[in-house]
C-alpha cells in the first residue's frame, strides 16, 4: 500500500474510533447529576434505588423507590461521596405518576453541584431518539421506541418507551442536548406480533422500558419548589 494511502487509512481509523471515545466521554459527565435513594424499612434489608440530581438540593426519583411509609423508612440520598437524610417534598404513586420529590442540606453539597442546573428537556420525545440512562454505576444508550412494541391495552398508561428496561429511578438525557428526558419508572412485556411485523429493532418479545417524561416532571414539581 502506498505511503499516502496508509496514511489516510490511519486517520480515518483514529477519527472512527475517537467519535465513541468521544460520546461516551460526554455521557460519562452526566453521571455527576446521578444519585443513589437508600430506605430501610422496618424488619426488612436497605434497598438502594436510582435518583437525579435537579440543582438546589432537589432530587427526582420514581415513587416506588422511595415507598409507601417514607416516614417509617427514612430515606437518605447517597451523592458526592456523602450519605444525606432527605426530606420528601412530594411523593406520587405507581397508579398515578410514578414520581417522589425530596431535598437534601445543599449547604453540604461541594460548591461544584451546588452551582448546577439540571434542565428538563422542553420537547416531547420523538421515536427514534437516541437517550442516555445515568445511574451512578454507568451510563448506557438506547432509544426512544413506539407504544406499538407493547400491547394495545397499556398504550394509554405507557405511552413513553425505550427499547430495554433500566434501573427504577435513574435519568433518560437526550443524547444531544443533555438535558432530562425522563425518569424510569417500569419495564413493560413486548408484544410480540407488533414487533414481528415491524421488526423495528429486530428483537421478538423481552421488555421495553417506561419512563416518566419531561413534560410530567414539570407538572409534578410544585411552583414554590426552585432548582
């Protein structure tokens, strides 16, 4: 091969690779908004759960994390290497909208988090959109897929899909944009005719996973709480 030519080869492949490395690099960087929700319930283990970091010492997480009786289990919120108790603002359902509020001393936060911003995204998301899921451990990609994967009779109550199930709480980013698409709340049985005869991903059955959206975020977070 050619001098010129080997070198081409070379750049082109140092460019490929260096796009990945570069992505992920940047996902990496969410996961500074990444918590963990702790509750120990009476006569049971410490559960640990997924949380996002809002700004002004406001967490998100999904209702079921943080459970029936936060009075009785007490949760903390594991972030920047700190263990805090936290306070629940507000707290919704499973059946409703999957979504609990709590704070934390943000004096006890360092200053770097205590001057971030986590925006909500201000579109709706489309299907097709590459997200990132931010969890403390890891952040991994996946899709925004069509309610057409899941039976029709949950379409109504699951209408925001990725194209795998993720840990209970955790973050969904626009991979983009960066900010919050949503919180991950269930996973939900494929259905498994829909998918055979749109092959949109080529997977048959498994699980699709819902997430709480941006849009029901904002109107879940009451108008006296600033972040």
């Amino acid at each position: 091969m050619p001098l010129a030519a080997r070198l081409a080869f070379v750049i082109a492949t140092a460019a490929h690779l260096a796009a990945p490395v570069h992505a992920q690099t940047a996902d990496d960087s969410l996961r500074v908004y990444a918590v963990n929700v702790v509750k120990t319930a009476p006569f049971e283990n410490r559960f640990t759960g997924d949380g996002i970091y809002l700004g002004q010492g406001v967490v998100i997480t999904a209702a079921h994390v943080v459970g029936h009786w936060p009075s009785l289990t007490h949760p903390h919120i594991l972030i920047a290497g700190q263990d805090l108790p936290a306070k629940l603002i507000k707290e919704g359902s499973f059946e409703e909208v999957d979504l609990a509020l709590l704070s934390v001393d943000q004096a006890r936060l360092p200053v770097s988090l205590q001057l971030r911003r986590n925006p909500l995204c201000q579109q709706a998301p489309k299907i097709g959109m590459e997200v990132v899921n931010v969890a403390p451990e890891a952040t991994t990609r996946s899709q925004v897929i069509s309610p057409l994967f899941i039976a029709p009779e949950l379409r109504g109550k699951f209408g925001t899909l990725i194209d795998g199930p993720k840990m209970s709480g955790s973050g969904l980013f626009d991979a983009e944009r960066k900010c919050l698409v949503g919180i991950m709340s269930a996973k939900v049985a494929k259905y498994d005719n829909q998918t055979r005869r749109w092959r949109l991903t080529g997977n048959t059955g498994g699980f699709a996973g819902y997430f709480v959206p941006a849009a029901k975020i904002a109107n879940f977070i009451p108008t006296d709480v600033h972040y």
